[in-house]
C-alpha cells in the first residue's frame, strides 16, 4: 500500500515544486520556466501511467486521512480518497495535460511572459491533481477554488482590456457556483458531522430525501459554475481570450471536467428530484449550446461552444440509467447500484474521449492561430488542407471523432449516453440525438469553410506546416480520438477503470445506434457542406436569413440580462446599502455616539475651573436636582 501511496504524493507535489521554483527564480526565463513546467508535467504523467498499469496499484480504494487542524471538536483533515473513477480522471489530466504542456513549448516560444504562463500552468496541474484525490469535500473545496485562481491568471495573461474583462468574468460568475457548493458543504457537515465522501456514503443513506435534496443542489451549484452550464455558462467563450494551450488544458479537457468529476464523487447524494435537475440542466445547456455556436465566426469560440455543448451530454449522463437500473431483470444482473453505475460510466467514458478529441480541436485551431498570425476568424482563412497537411489531417480526425462518426472514440462513447438514455428516458434521447445532429452541422461549418477552399487573405495564403514540438502532441491526440474508443472493450486499457460500468448496444440495439450514428454525424458534415458550401468566403446562413442568424449570434440575451441586472439592480442596491453604511451606520450610529461622548466631555471638562465658588454652584445644583427628582416633580 505504501508504494502507491508515495506515488501519489509524487504525483501531487511535483507540480508544485515546478510552480515554487518557477515563482521564484524563473519568472524571467522563459526557456528555463518551460522546461522545468514541461518536464514536470511529463514526469507527473509518467507515474501516472506507472501507477495505473503496473502492479503497483491493484485497484483497490485508497483512503487515508490526516488531521491538519483541530479547533475545538471540528477537525480539517487532508487525505486521499483514490479509487477507479479517481484514477480515470487522473490519467485524463496528466496525459492530456502534458501534450497540451508539450505543444505549448512552440506555441509560446516567442511570448516575452513565458515565465508568468508557465508559473500558471504548474499551478494548475497541482490544482487540479489535489481536486481529483481529495478524500474530503472541504480540502476539494480548496482545491476548487486554486484551480479558478490559476485559471483566471492564465486567461488573463496577455494583459489586455478583452483579457482582463474576461478573466474577471470568469472569476465572478465561478463565485455564484462555488457560494452555493460552500453552503452545500457546510449543510452537508451540520447534518452529518463530516465532510468526508466515503463517510457520507455510508451515512447518506439514513437520512430523509427531503434532507439530502437541498444539499445535492446547492453542492451541484459548484458545477453548474465550473462545467459552464447554463444559466453559468457566460464565462467559458469569452476565456478563449486566454492563450491556446490553456483554451485546451484548462477549457477543453480537465478544468471544466472538474464538475462532472464531482457530480460523480457525489452520484450516492442524488435523489429522484437531483437526477430530474441534473438531466434538465444538461439537456438544455446542450440543445442551446449547439444553436449558439452557429453565430460565431471565431474558431476557438466554435470549440468553446463545442465543449459547453458536450458537457451538457456528460451532465445529462449522470442522470440517466435511474428507470432503467431499477428493474428487477438488471438488478439482479448487475446489482443493485445499477441505476448509478450506467450513469456515471457513460459519462466517466466519454469525459475521457471528449478530453482526447477536444484537446486535439484546441491545439489544431492553436496550430492554425500560431501560422495565422493570430487570426481566428474562420471565413478568413481558407486553402489551409494544402499548406498545413498534418494540422488538416489530424484536425480531421477530431472533427469525425467529436461527431460520432463510426469507429472513431466519439461513436462509443457518445453512443454509451444515447443507448442508456434509449432505455431509460425517451425525451432526453431524442434531445440529445438531435443535439449530436447540430454538433456535425456546426463542426462541418468549421472544417469545410476553414481547410477547403482557395486562402481567403493574406496570413492564409502565407500559411504554412507548425514546428514539430507542436505537431507530434496533435499524432499522439489524434490515434488516441480515433482509437480511444475500444480502450474501453479490452482488458489492459481504459477497461481496468472503468470496468463494467459502461453498457453496450448489441444486437438489433447495436444496429439502431450505429444507424443514429451514421445519420446524426454523416448526414450533418454532409448538409453543413451543402449550406455552407466549403471554402465559402462569407457565412451563407448570415446573408440568405439574417434573422436566423441574429437569433443564433444572440446568444438568447445572457449576457445583456445579465449585464442590465447589474447595471440596473445590482448597482443601484448596492449604492442605496453604502448610502446606509456611511450615514447611518458610519455617521449617526458610530460617529454620532462618538460625537456625543465628546460633547458631553467637553461640557464636564467647564466643569472643573480649579474654583471652589464653581463647585459650590454645581454643589447647590445638585442638590436642588435631587430634591426635585425626590419629591416627584420629575
């Protein structure tokens, strides 16, 4: 047991170190900040990949705990809570996490801040390594909160006002979520007495739904922030102001997951009103996702649409499988944790492809931006499957892999939500079906205006190959989008973690998800070719039905509700409260009595004259006040 136990601590703290030593001695050279924050992040996965293949870790669950803190009754432990869906998402961020690290090392290579980036990166990697083992909600909580703090420095790193803006958007509207995940936790601690995840499970189940309800949806109110589901979704496109490589690391593959991560550490909280909620919220952020990413001309938006639009299938995995694992027939196949266990492994299953294939998009557009001189406006570029063949073809990969097209990782994945929602909830099936439809009409939109086509301005027509540092990561990530899908059917691979816990179509249900496949992804790159036309120099929607445009570029007015609700009530309520705060709290009730006491000090400072007459006076007064409160008169 000691073995891997040290290779977690390894695992935690080499990232760490990378941040300390870049924090201090290497904020100004940038090449010795990237080799120390790569090499750790190369080393991290190492022993990453050692701990899960070798017999180092047998599978079993790892729990330990040690006292930090003690205040009175209360104790703050930290520890390590390492089981398989724990495991899956740690080889998720550190494999992903490197090639992402790796591919930065040429993308950056000319940034005069490499050092500030790096420090980020590093920072983060301990962040969200510390998230993933937590044995506790309150040291998650901690680590929740690190992993937005070096989220908002890495979005903010080009200093700009967009920059600035959006990395302040970020961090406030992640505030919403994470006040309500803190208030879900300290219920959870005042009902239960601990905050410890495989305590509360064995807790949880003695307690009233009417008691647990209120505490999964104040604890999901962290993931609605986190994983950018709506109505907290305004901040993921506007964090594409950030650089590339952290639009992949942090926006695409881990951080975001980070809340669908911790829907399933809670799965043994849900209750039939959480599953209802969890579903409903998914579905839409979905649906509406898909719609949104038909009015953006930016590449790296597109994605991040993408990304909003396939967490919402994760989110509404977590709910499925509850009518369907409740039969008596599958219970006594699989027992009788049935209901979460297809939920949660449909989702653990295509959170570890969606990582694969939308890292990949991430750095294929980072590929393109980098050769485009920065340009990401996609009916500006054009001609580009001639001039960056390996980015075309790697890029290509993903898109099929991202629109289920068969055999690629998508098609198994997203297939292992749509089969148990086909045996469990009808509605959200059909949701989510049409969902994977527009996702292949909006990533066809990006491919055939993007790559096909005749260059359609200067910096494309100049456009050439990316150095190798930033080609090989785009290999690596593309055999994994497109072979990723059966690590989950064969012993030796990704079928280790996730075990049994994901359901396969077979027979005449097999045929029916690869026909939906066939139709939803085919059938939409083929229409997107047809409405888009590929290599087309403006949008065709845009100029045949600029209604319908305009509605899907509106985004359904988020942004500007919300910006009215500041503008208007927020900041009028808070000027009323300051108004209050500084006269009447500030002037009448603390300078006022201040006042008061000092007035009546001066008028008993005239008092005292040295002169025996004047005390005789104030003598006689005295007593004649006496008398008159004695005898009644006042």
């Amino acid at each position: 047991m000691q073995t891997p136990v040290t290779l977690l601590f390894l695992i935690l703290l080499i990232p760490l170190i990378s941040g300390i030593l870049i924090g201090l001695f290497c904020r100004k050279q940038g090449a010795l900040a990237m080799v120390l924050s790569v090499g750790s992040a190369g080393l991290q996965m190492a022993l990453c990949l050692y701990l899960l293949w070798s017999e180092a870790w047998d599978g079993t669950t790892i729990h330990l705990n040690y006292e930090w803190m003690r205040l009175g009754l209360f104790s703050f432990n930290l520890g390590f809570l390492f089981d398989k869906n724990a495991a899956l998402m740690l080889f998720v961020v550190n494999f992903v996490g490197f090639w992402i690290h790796l591919f930065s090392a040429g993308y950056m290579k000319d940034d005069e801040a490499r050092g500030r980036f790096y420090l980020g990166m590093s920072i983060f990697m301990f962040s969200m390594t510390g998230l993933v083992i937590s044995s506790n909600l309150m040291m998650m909580f901690i680590f929740w909160e690190l992993v937005g703090f070096s989220s908002y420095m890495l979005i903010g790193h080009y200093l700009t006002k967009n920059a600035a803006n959006a990395a302040n958007k970020a961090f406030i509207v992640n505030r919403v979520g994470d006040f309500g995940f803190l208030i879900g936790i300290i219920w959870a601690y005042w009902v239960f007495g601990t905050t410890d995840i495989a305590t509360l499970q064995s807790l949880v189940a003695q307690r009233p739904d009417l008691l647990i309800t209120p505490i999964s949806l104040l604890l999901i109110a962290g993931v609605l922030g986190k994983s950018a589901q709506v109505p907290l979704h305004v901040w993921l496109p506007d964090a594409m102001e950030g650089p590339t490589p952290v639009s992949a690391l942090i926006h695409a593959a881990t951080m975001v997951a980070a809340g669908v991560y911790l829907l399933g550490r809670i799965y043994f909280l849900y209750t039939p009103t959480a599953l209802d909620a969890i579903i409903l919220i998914g579905g839409i952020t979905a649906v509406f996702a898909a719609i949104c990413a038909f009015g953006t001309r930016d590449i790296k938006k597109i994605l991040a649409y993408s990304t909003l639009s396939q967490l919402g299938y994760l989110v509404a995995a977590f709910g499925l499988g509850t009518e369907y694992g409740h039969r008596p027939e599958v219970i006594a196949e699989h027992g009788a944790n049935a209901a979460a266990l297809f939920g949660v492994g449909a989702a653990n299953f295509h959170l570890t492809t969606h990582a694969f294939f939308k890292a990949l998009l991430f750095l294929g557009a980072g590929s393109i931006i980098h050769a485009l001189h920065h340009e990401q406006d996609i009916f500006k570029m054009g001609g580009l499957w001639k001039s960056m063949p390996v980015t075309s073809i790697t890029f290509a990969v993903a898109v099929l892999a991202i629109t289920g097209v068969p055999p690629l990782a998508g098609f198994h994945s997203k297939d292992a939500i749509l089969y148990i929602a086909y045996l469990d909830n009808p509605i959200t099936f059909y949701l989510l079906t049409g969902t994977a439809m527009l996702t292949a009409l909006y990533m066809g939109r990006l491919w055939f205006v993007a790559f096909w086509g005749k260059p359609r301005s200067v910096n494309a027509s100049h456009a050439h190959e990316s150095s190798w540092v930033m080609l090989i990561p785009l290999i690596v990530l593309a055999l994994y989008s497109a072979l990723g899908g059966f690590m989950v059917m064969y012993p030796r691979a990704l079928h280790f973690l996730l075990h049994d816990s994901v359901l396969h179509p077979e027979g005449a249900s097999y045929t029916l998800m690869l026909a939906i496949s066939l139709i939803a992804g085919i059938g939409g790159l083929v229409l997107a070719a047809v409405i888009y036309k590929p290599g087309a120099a403006e949008d065709r929607v845009q100029q045949k039905a600029p209604a319908l445009y305009a509605f899907f570029a509106s985004k359904l007015y988020f942004d500007e509700i919300y910006t009215f609700y500041v503008k208007k009530i927020q900041d009028r309520v808070a000027i009323i409260l300051n108004f209050l705060d500084l006269f009447l709290v500030g002037g009448l009730l603390v300078r006022g009595s201040a006042g008061m006491v000092g007035l009546l000090g001066m008028i008993s400072k005239l008092s005292l004259t040295g002169n025996i007459q004047t005390y005789v006076y104030w003598f006689l007064i005295g007593i004649i006040g006496f008398w008159l409160y004695a005898t009644g008169v006042f």
